[in-house]
C-alpha cells in the first residue's frame, strides 16, 4: 500500500508539473504574440472628414496697375524755375506743379496783342471808308482775314504762357520726377508721373479652354507676399472679344477698389479667380489622397485598422479637396503614414486623443437621435 501511494503521489506531482509548465508557455508565447501584434502596427495621424463650402478657382498672377495715371509733360521750352512738389506728395487736379521761365512767352503776348491792336485801328478805319466806297471789297477782306490771323496768334501766345505753368491733371500721388530746378526742359518732355491709387486692375491672360467659366462682375481673390494674412477682392471688369491666335488666350481684366489705399500698384499679385462654389460639401487634407494610375483612394481608420476607401476627387482649395465615395462626415482619415499602409493593416494612431473622443461623441449622438425616433 505504501508502495502503491508513493507512485501517486509522483504521477500527481509530474501533473502538476507540467500544468505550471504548459501554463506558463502558454503565457509567454501569448505575450510574444501581444508583443509581434503591437510591433507589426503602424504609426499613423488622422483628421475627420468635414463639411466645408469649397471653390473651383483658376490661379494666376499679375501685377497691379492703375487704372489713372498719367505722364505729365512739358508743351513749352524752357528753364524750370520752382519745383513744387516731390515724389511721394498727393496733389488735387488743377494744381502747379512746377514753374517754367514765363518772360519769353509773356513778351510773345505782348507783341501779339499789340499787333492785333494795331489791326483793330486800321480795320475800324477801314470800315468808315468802306462805307464811303473808298476802299476796294478786296482789300477791305484781306484786312479781315489778317485779324483773324492776329486773333489767332495771341490765343497761342496766351497758351503758351499758361502752359509755362505745369498744372496736375488729375488727382493722385507723384510717383516719379524726372527734372530738377534749373534744369532746361524742351517741349514734350517727360517732367512728373502720377497716379491714383484709389482704383486699381490686374490683367489676366486665361487659357482658351476656360472662356466659358468666365462672366462679367465674376469673384476673384487676390493675395500679396507683403500682406500675407490679408485677402482682397476683385470682380472681372472687362473681358476680350477675341483669342489671341499666338498663345490661345483672352484677356480679362479685373477691377478692384482700393479706396483703403493699403495696395500699391506695381504689387505682384495671387489671383484666384473663383468659377463654381459647392456648399456642404465632404472635404479632407489634399495630402491625405494617393493617387495612382487615375485612381484616387485614401484610408479610414476603423477598429485599429486602415480600410481602404475608393473616392472620386471634386473641387480642390489650397489644400483642400472635395471627395465623394462610401464615407460620411466624422469618419477618420489617415493624413500622414498612409503610403505604407495596405488594406486591413494595423494602425497606431500618434496624434491627439481628442480627435477619436470627438468621434465618439458624435457616434453617441448619432446613436441617441435614432433611439429617439
């Protein structure tokens, strides 16, 4: 019997042996299994899906100019004598800018006034022998046709008196001055350019294909790397009749109102010229999307695993594109990794747990509305 005893007790402690064996086996090769789980996911970022307004812009450049400005020139020669303003200075239309040597001109007037006077005694004399017939018509008309002549040479001698004044033709700003004080300016010299600012185009060339797209009073958005933050808007003021035969486009040119006076012309401008706008629409990063052989796909995130999603691609803004495919606003998009991912793959998602807390919320909601109903 005791015999008998001792062998059980051996077989139940093999048992029990191999029971603490097999059982901690099993948990390290379920430990190594966790561990190759976890070291097979892949590191990943997601946005939600969201709805957003979303324009088809075409994008060009251009640079700013001014739809009034003038050169302003000198009709008379001369020494400049007083220079009024400077660059930089705004001036109302009618006044001096600068002040050409007037003697010349002033003893031109005189002379040709005098003349005129002279003839006005011989013409009233004329008159009171004509009426006498003591003159011949003949030269009684040929007295008349030199008045005429004296007439006309005092009003040009008036003109260029005047004109030895040099006068602002517009209101606007000095932009450039190209003579000094003392200067000799010959007749139709450049002296000032000026411009106003307040009303300024951009001329666009666009492409043949996109004439259809494009309507008078149409939006545009313009940008400038002075103004970073700033956007201003522009509408399509006058478009070509014609294509041009040499580089198949038409020219269009955008109006903008810039009665703030924070833009300048000769600024190099951004246009994006808005053609067609989709409200309440599906969008995610542009960035998110792989697209390869024409096909366009990205990859939700679902249950710790990338699905992949067939999509079709809408409206692109920036860096926003419009998609539509088996997806609903909240789903979670993977917007950086998602080029080493493949269908079903295991994710790790890296960024900020209030994106996935957002998504449950309104799971919950969602699931609250339809117990409602």
């Amino acid at each position: 019997m005791l015999i008998i005893d001792i062998k059980k007790a051996l077989i139940i402690s093999t048992l029990a042996l191999n029971t603490i064996f097999l059982s901690a086996c099993g948990d390290t090769t379920a430990k190594t299994e966790e561990k190759k789980e976890k070291a097979f996911a892949i590191p990943v970022t997601v946005a939600a899906i969201e709805r957003n307004s979303i324009s088809a812009n075409f994008h060009t450049t251009a640079i700013l100019e001014s739809r009034n400005e003038a050169d302003i020139i000198s009709r008379v020669t001369g020494i400049v004598e007083t220079l009024d303003v400077e660059e930089g200075d705004y001036v109302e239309k009618g006044k001096v800018l600068a002040k050409i040597d007037p003697r010349r001109y002033q003893l031109a007037l005189d002379k040709a006034t005098a003349e005129l006077e002279g003839i006005n005694q011989e013409l009233q004399r004329l008159s009171l022998m004509a009426k006498k017939q003591l003159v011949s018509a003949q030269a009684s008309d040929k007295l008349k046709y030199q008045h005429q002549a004296a007439v006309a040479a005092q009003k040009l001698a008036e003109l260029d008196l005047q004109d030895s004044q040099i006068i602002a033709p517009m209101s606007g700003y000095i932009s450039q001055r190209y003579v000094k004080t003392g200067h000799f300016t010959q007749g139709y010299q450049k002296l000032f350019h000026i411009v106003d600012p307040s009303k300024l185009q951009a001329v666009v060339y666009l492409p043949e294909h996109q004439l259809s797209h494009v309507e008078l009073n149409q939006q545009a958005l313009l940008s400038f790397s002075a103004q970073k933050n700033n956007l201003y808007q522009a509408n399509i003021r006058s478009i070509a009749p014609v294509i041009d035969q040499r580089s198949g486009t038409f020219k269009v040119i955008l109006s903008i109102d810039n009665s703030s006076k924070q833009l300048k012309p000769g600024m190099f401008a951004q246009i994006a010229l808005t053609f067609a706008t989709h409200d309440n629409a599906l969008t995610i990063a542009s960035d998110a999307i792989i697209t390869l052989d024409n096909v366009s796909k990205i990859y939700l995130v679902r249950d710790n695993k990338a699905v992949e999603v067939i999509i079709e691609k809408g409206f692109v803004e920036e860096q926003l594109t419009e998609i539509n495919g088996e997806i609903v606003e909240g789903d979670l998009v993977v917007i950086n990794g998602q080029h080493n991912l493949k269908a079903n793959a295991l994710v790790e998602v890296l960024n900020d747990d209030s994106i996935l807390e957002d998504d449950d919320e309104l799971a919950n909601r969602e699931t609250a509305i339809v117990k409602a109903h």
